[in-house]
C-alpha cells in the first residue's frame, strides 16, 4: 500500500538523481570517435550505389551439399575478398 509506493518514490528519485549528476563530458561524442571517423570516409568512398558487396560469379562451386563463393566489395579491389563456405 502506502508504504510501497512511499518506496517507488524513495528509489526513483534516487536514480533521477543520479542520472543528473553523470558528467557528459568523460563521454566521447561520434565526431571524436574513431570508428565514426572511419565509417564516414566509407560512406564517402561508395557514394550512393545500392550495392557495396556482390558475388563474385566466378568463384562459385556447388557440391553434394554446400555452395562455395567469395563475395567481394564492389568499390575496392584491394580489399581481401570474403570466402564462403
């Protein structure tokens, strides 16, 4: 009863509390991390094609039960291509 929710407001306004006083500035933005940094030369570099990966259709085997192929990133061929299988 009374008491419960005497309780409730006890530790909500604890951790309100607390929220508060975390000092946002120990915290990094995106525009300071490294891997934003990253990811934006990325985005830069493929502009707006629809696709960034395919298969490379050459590379393709088919067995008993499995499938075989490397996918490649269309917009850097000096990336290592990805094998499958």
């Amino acid at each position: 009863g009374c008491c419960s929710m005497f309780i409730l407001l006890f530790v909500s306004s604890v951790l309100f509390d607390a929220s508060i006083a975390v000092d946002k500035s120990k915290f990094r933005t995106c525009q300071q991390g490294s891997f934003c940094r990253r990811y934006r030369q990325y985005i830069s570099k493929i502009g707006s094609s629809d696709f960034v990966h395919e298969v490379d259709p050459s590379s393709v085997s088919v067995s008993k039960n499995a499938v075989h192929a490397k996918i490649k990133q269309v917009h850097d061929a000096a990336v290592k291509p990805l094998n499958l299988g």
